[in-house]
C-alpha cells in the first residue's frame, strides 16, 4: 500500500548483524543478512516517514530517501539506537544483536604459539538494546517492536520473550536450515502485547515489513 500512512513520522530500523572484534582481524558475528530490516526501512520511507536505519555490517545498497548509519559491535548500535530514539516514534529492532562479546580485545592479531594450547575466550554480556529502549520509552507514546528467531515452540517462546523485554510488539520466526538468513523470503507471527497475533504467511520480506508498519500505525497515539 503506497498509502502515506507514516508521513511526519521517524522511525528508527536496525537491520544486520554485529560483529564483536576478538583481535584487529577477527570477530565473532552471525549469518543476518540485513534484508529484513532492509525492507522495512524501504517501506516506511515509500510510506512517507523520515527513516533512520542503523545499519550492522550489511553489504546491502543504501536505500534511497533513507538516513543510514553504519555500526560495528552491540556498543556502537546501542549508542546509535540511544540517539535516534529520542525523537522516534516507532523503534524496530530487526538486527541480529550478539549477547557476548569478548571479555577483552588484544590490539595486536592474536598468535598460535608452538606446541601450545589455544587459551579460552572469556565472554561478557552486551546490553539488551530492545528491553533497554522499550522499558525507558524516550519518546511518549513511541512504538518498540522486535524480533525473535526460534527454532521450537516458536509462539510460546516469543510471548515470554514479548512479556520480558516489554515491548509492542515482536515479529517471531522460525529458523533453521535454510530458513530466514539470507533468504529474500520470510514467514512470521507478530505478537501483540495487547494478546493480538497477525499470522504473516510465507513471501517477501517486504510484505511481512509492510504488515509491521500496518501494526505500528494501528498503535502510534495522533499527532
Ligand atoms: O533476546 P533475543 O536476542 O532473542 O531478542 C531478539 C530481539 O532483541 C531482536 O529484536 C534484537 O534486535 C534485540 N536485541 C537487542 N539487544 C541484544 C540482543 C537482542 O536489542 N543484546
């Protein structure tokens, strides 16, 4: 629908995947692609709202009309997601956040030495960015939506997950093999946490992006 339903709107989308560095040469990351939270910057803009996309070591074209900011690790997104908020209406976390990081960075490329062992890496916890955002609220009335990638018991786990980050609404799917990651496709059930449950059949990431901003809309207070 090029309905311009989120005009004088800001949305904030984070899309991708962080990268905690071990060393200047090596990180621990994860498979996210970026192409969900892509298209969901994509349709907010063709829906009319100024958007923000943070933007987690995507190789994705800069979408048009929309304001991009690269991050790196969990820190630098959590400290760009923390300024755009502040006058969003609607935040959408769709990056793939790493919950450790490396307890310590060895500035130097980390060597195999002779005969030796590998020594462990110790990992601490990142902040929870979405839970972070959703429990603070910079703005009034703004909208945090989520996502949640499962691999059983998908709608169980996502209304415990929705309840403990206390956020609107949380887009849930099912992973595996194959599954999401890289796909240009996706398949979802967005929870509400008024109890609603949309049912977003399989297809393009855009179609389950355009049913997100549907929600938000349905939730956002007037202007
Ligand atoms: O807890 P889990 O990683 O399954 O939650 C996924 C959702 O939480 C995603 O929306 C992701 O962007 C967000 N998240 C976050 N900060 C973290 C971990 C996940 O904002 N440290």
């Amino acid at each position: 629908p090029v309905t311009a339903d989120l005009a004088g709107r800001h949305v904030v989308v984070s899309a991708g995947g962080t990268r905690e560095p071990l060393d200047p040469v090596r990180f621990l990351g994860n498979r996210s692609s970026g192409k969900q939270g892509y298209a969901l910057a994509r349709t907010a803009a063709a829906r009319g709202a100024r958007v923000t996309l943070l933007a987690a070591n995507s190789a994705l074209p800069d979408p048009a009309g929309v304001d991009v900011v690269p991050v790196g690790t969990a820190r630098d997104l959590r400290e760009a997601v923390v300024r755009a908020a502040a006058d969003a209406d609607a935040v959408v976390m769709a990056a793939a956040v790493a919950d450790f990081r490396p307890a310590s960075y060895a500035t130097g490329k980390i060597k195999k030495k002779d005969g030796a062992e590998p020594e462990p890496v110790a990992l601490v916890r990142n902040p929870d960015i979405l839970a972070e955002i959703a429990t603070s609220r910079p703005r009034e009335g703004q909208i945090v939506a989520g996502f949640a990638a499962e691999t059983d018991d998908v709608l169980a786990h996502g209304r415990a997950k929705l309840a403990s980050k206390g956020c609107d609404l949380l887009v849930v799917n099912e992973v595996g093999e194959r599954k999401t990651f890289g796909s240009e496709e996706n398949a979802a059930v967005v929870l509400g946490a008024d109890g609603s449950e949309t049912v977003v059949p399989h297809g393009p990431k855009e179609a389950l992006a355009d049913t997100v901003w549907d929600l938000v809309v349905e939730r956002l207070p007037g202007k």
